[in-house]
C-alpha cells in the first residue's frame, strides 16, 4: 500500500457522531441512480480511466479449491494484468501497470508473497473467520497474527455482524481495535458485511465505528453475502468516510467488494468515489476494489479501443 497517505491512528469512541444519524434510503438510491446512469466517460479517457481501475483491483481468489499454482497465476496476471501489445498500443506500456493487490486466504499467503517478490505488490488476506466472523476470538486473532507472519501487508477482517444489528457499539469498537492492534504494520480493512446490516443507518454507524477503531479501510462486503456492493451502500459509506475526515483529519480508504464484474460497474464507482471524496480517492492507497472477474471485462473493453473489435469473453483468461 502505498505510503502517500498516512495511517488512521482511530479515535476514541465518539457515539454522538453517530448514534443520532439516519439515513433516508429512498435519498440515497436517487442520488446512486444519477451516477450510474448519467456519468459517461469516452474513448482515449475511457481508456485511462479502465487503466486506473486495473491499479486499484485487489485481485482475488477466495475458493475452497485454491492451490499454490492457482495463487502463482494470480500472481502473474497482477504483475501484467493487460497484454503488452495492448499497452503498447496505447502508448502506456512504460507506466508500470500492475494491479493494487493479491487477496486470498491465510494458508495460500506464503505462496503469493513468493511469486510477488521484486513486485511492489502487496499481498492482502483476509483473516478472522472469512466470511461469517463467527469463530471464537482467541482464533480470530491469530488467524490475524499468522497471515501477517506469512507475509501479508494487508489484512481484510470481517466484523461480527450481531454488534451492529444490537446497537452494542462499544463491543463492535473493542473488537476491531484489538484487531487492529493484532494487525501491527499491516494495514486493515474493516469488512462490514453490509448485506446482512439491515438498514443503510446501520451501515453508516458501523463504518464510522470502523474508522473510530482505527481501520485503514473499510469494505463493503465478503463477496458471499446474498447482496454485496451497492451504489447506495457505497455512497453512505463514502459520507462517512467524509463526515469522519472533517471530525479527525484523517483520511481512510474505502474498498467495494463483491457483484463488480464489468467495466461499467468499475466506472460507475470511480465516478461515485472522484465526486464524494475528490481525486484523491482514485489511487490505489485510498481505493480498491475487490474482485476476480472484472480485470478479463476491463481487458476486453481496452483490446476494443484499440482495435475496434470485441474478443470474446474467453479471450482474455483471468490467469
């Protein structure tokens, strides 16, 4: 991760910045509307726009049949996410394109930090009993200390949802501390599991709670939940990363994870991030997005503006 912005060391927790929030869904889901249907960006910046997304892409497998050569793949697919005759085309082939980061599960770390080496590309696991969080404590945390051993400079952790849905917000707050404290160097992403939240009120309380405990980022979802990343979800958890940058002066990422499969779906986000938060908020130190599928879309859609022509879908193989 980058070293352009500096850590969100929390807070204490502050209740009166949230507790008193509601937030109107019907509002939100108007306001989501308007970007994803009304903001087009075309041809050459279109191009640089896909581009900048491919550097925020947390690159992901989290399956129950990953291996150390599935992960090795991955891994060359990050250090070259777009064909070089592709960048060559464009005239970018001398930027250095990798993705923002390789995620996978704890065990498979080792083996992405190996065929990261020399890369710059962090390695992220996610830890704490992914995806239901509902292991016991003393284990969340080591799963937490054992991915940072193996190498992990991220950890993305998913919090116990029952915290939220009971209001017990200092449990919420005590928990991810603790887990941040476990993290060390390693940066965290809070995930919020926010399908499984209930109300956008709830996903606004639990992400300032996040920040106020000290997260790096928080994220949207484990990508296992019936609902993942939303518009209106984003959108609530980017004015709470606002509302907590104008309390404290400190700015945290956010990452949506999750239901992003196309190249559309990326520009509507990055469109949604450069108009709540700035541009800032287009590199890779304050941006991720959390995926698997999107890069071979993003990939397609760049051979298109080079050649005019769409390859099928097959043509530009994950890893």
């Amino acid at each position: 991760m980058s070293d352009h912005t500096a850590r969100n060391p929390g807070t204490a927790l502050l209740r009166e910045s949230f507790e008193d929030v509601c937030v109107n869904r019907t509002a939100a889901e108007r306001r989501a509307a308007v970007i994803s249907s009304g903001r087009t960006v075309k041809k050459q910046y279109q191009a640089a726009w896909l581009l900048r997304a491919i550097q925020c892409i947390d690159l992901t497998t989290l399956a129950g049949d990953d291996t150390p050569g599935r992960v090795r793949r991955l891994c060359a697919k990050a250090r070259q996410p777009v064909r070089a005759d592709l960048l060559e085309a464009m005239e970018v082939q001398d930027i250095g394109l990798t993705t923002g980061a390789i995620c996978v599960y704890p065990t498979m770390v080792r083996h992405a930090v190996q065929a990261l080496d020399g890369s710059g590309i962090p390695v992220a696991s996610v830890a704490t009993g992914f995806p239901a969080g509902l292991t016991p404590f003393p284990q969340r945390l080591a799963e937490i200390t054992y991915a940072v051993e193996e190498g992990a400079a991220e950890i993305d952790i998913v919090i116990t949802r029952e915290h939220v849905l009971l209001g017990n917000w200092q449990a919420l707050y005590d928990e991810l501390r603790a887990m941040r404290e476990a993290c060390g160097e390693a940066h965290m992403k809070a995930i919020l599991a926010t399908g499984e939240l209930g109300t956008l009120t709830n996903v606004y309380r639990a992400s300032m709670v996040a920040m106020q405990a000290g997260s790096d980022f928080i994220k949207t979802s484990t990508g296992k939940e019936a609902e993942n990343a939303t518009l209106p979800v984003s959108l609530t958890m980017l004015r709470a990363i606002r509302d907590y940058g104008e309390q404290t002066g400190h700015r945290v990422g956010f990452k949506p994870a999750g239901g992003l499969r196309t190249a559309k779906d990326a520009m509507a986000w990055l469109a949604l991030m450069k108009e709540e938060l700035g541009a800032p908020w287009l590199r890779p130190d304050l941006f991720r997005i959390g995926a698997s599928s999107l890069l071979a879309d993003i990939e397609r859609q760049l051979e298109h503006h080079v050649t005019g022509r769409y390859a099928s879908a097959d043509h530009h193989a994950l890893s």
